[in-house]
C-alpha cells in the first residue's frame, strides 16, 4: 500500500508561533488588537490542551482547535512581513508563504478525493469505504434478474453498528430484514453477513446459497462485509452480459 504522500500542518503552526510571540511582545504586530491575538491564543491553547487530555478522540475533534491556529497563522504570516526589512525579503516570504498554501490546498484536495478512504490518510476514521458500492450496485443488478425486483427478501445480519450505511442504500427494497439472531431463513434469496457470521450461514444455507464475494465497509481487516446469494438467481446474474464485464 505504501505510505502515501506527506499529510502536515506545520505551515500553520510555525506561523501561529510567529503570531502568539508578535501578539504578546507586539512586535511586528502593527496595527492589529495585542489583546483580540492574544485571547485568541490563550483560547487556542487551552482549547488543545483540553482534547489532549481526553482519552478517546476522532481525528475531525482537531477542527475544534485548528481554526485559531489558523487565526494565529494569518497573524504570524503579517508579522514575518512587517519584519523583512527589504523587497527582496519580503518577496522570498511571499514565495515561501504561496508554496506553503499551495501545499495546503493540495493536501485539502488529496483528502476530499482520492485518498477520502484510505488508510493512508491520516483523518479517515472509521470511514464507509467506496467498495460498498460495488455491494449495492452487485445487489440492484440481483434484483434486476429477479422477477419481484425490489420486492426480493433482503437478509443484513451485522452488529448492529456495522449495517450503517447499508439501510440507506437498502432503501428501495421493500423487504429488508436486520435481524441480529444468528438463524436465517432460505426464503431471503441475498444475505449479507459479517465476517463472523459467515461460517453460520454456510452451515444453514449452504446447499441452497452460494458466495458471492467480500465488499469493504471500513478500514480494518474485520471491515467487510460477505454476501451471500441463492444459487439458481446468482447463476442467472452471472451469465449476464454485465456480470461478464
């Protein structure tokens, strides 16, 4: 998988220090408010301070803080500006702070698209993966074989906290059951398990239901989901022309 590319906040920190430093001692503050950085800071400050102490944390809970990082940031780049003393170095900082932005924007672009559900990105947590689409499409193509089509008995048997965001997507279905006890009925022609209860279904459905492959939910390597697919209607779905491609 590799390591992916570099994922840092360390433009907005560093220029936050310039700006709590230039907030306290005034230096190369100008005209701005020594007293609206400061408070800014000790809110930032504290603020981090707090979700540090807190044992469990999610990686969004830093947006709490990073805001007035932010804030201090934009001092901090003004105050670097108001310390160079010539054109040249004031061109240099210029340069320096658009590379640092453009790396910023980047890395805003790398974790909104292609890397929104990867491991390799450090604010994923927990994230439905993209591959679960691949269940819903493979589930819609199932009922388009089916002569009830979204009348066709769908079967979730998952924790209950690992069928989100499947009762979404399951939604056309009329018949949909999430049902945590462990005994299935043949009469649900897809069945869709967690890992741990793939085994059960193989034991109870196993002459009348056959795999029909593992679809990513979550980062992890328990973070899929097995579905399960009565033989004559999966073999109808496979010489498809579609299921061929």
């Amino acid at each position: 998988m590799g390591r992916g590319p570099v994922w840092t906040e360390a433009l907005i920190l560093s220029l936050a220090l310039v700006g709590g430093f230039a907030g306290f001692t005034r230096s190369g503050l100008g005209h701005g408010q020594a007293g609206f950085v400061r408070f800014v800071g000790f809110y930032t400050l504290l603020l981090t301070t707090i979700y540090s102490v807190i044992p469990y944390k999610t990686p969004w809970c830093l947006l709490g803080f990073l805001h007035g990082f932010i804030l201090l940031a934009g001092v901090g780049a003004v105050t670097l500006l108001n310390w160079a003393k010539t054109w040249t170095d004031r061109l240099a900082l210029a340069l320096i702070l658009c590379a640092g932005t453009i790396h910023l924007g980047v890395q805003a672009w790398r974790a909104s698209y292609p890397y929104c559900d990867s491991q390799r990105n450090p604010y994923v947590y927990s994230h439905t993966l993209s591959h679960l689409l691949e269940l819903v499409d493979t589930v819609e193509a199932l009922a388009r074989h089916h002569p009830a089509g979204h009348d066709l008995p769908v079967r979730v048997l998952t924790r209950e906290a690992d069928s989100w965001p499947l009762p979404w997507y399951l939604r056309r279905f009329r018949i949909v059951e999430f049902d945590p006890t462990p005994t299935l009925d043949p009469r649900f022609q897809i069945v869709i398990v967690s890992p741990a209860y793939a085994p059960q279904v193989e034991e109870q459905l196993g002459k009348t239901h056959e795999a029909g492959g593992s679809f990513g939910l979550r980062p992890g390597p328990n973070g899929f989901l097995e579905l399960f697919v009565q033989k004559t209607l999966w073999q109808s779905y496979l010489s498809s022309p579609r299921a061929a491609d």
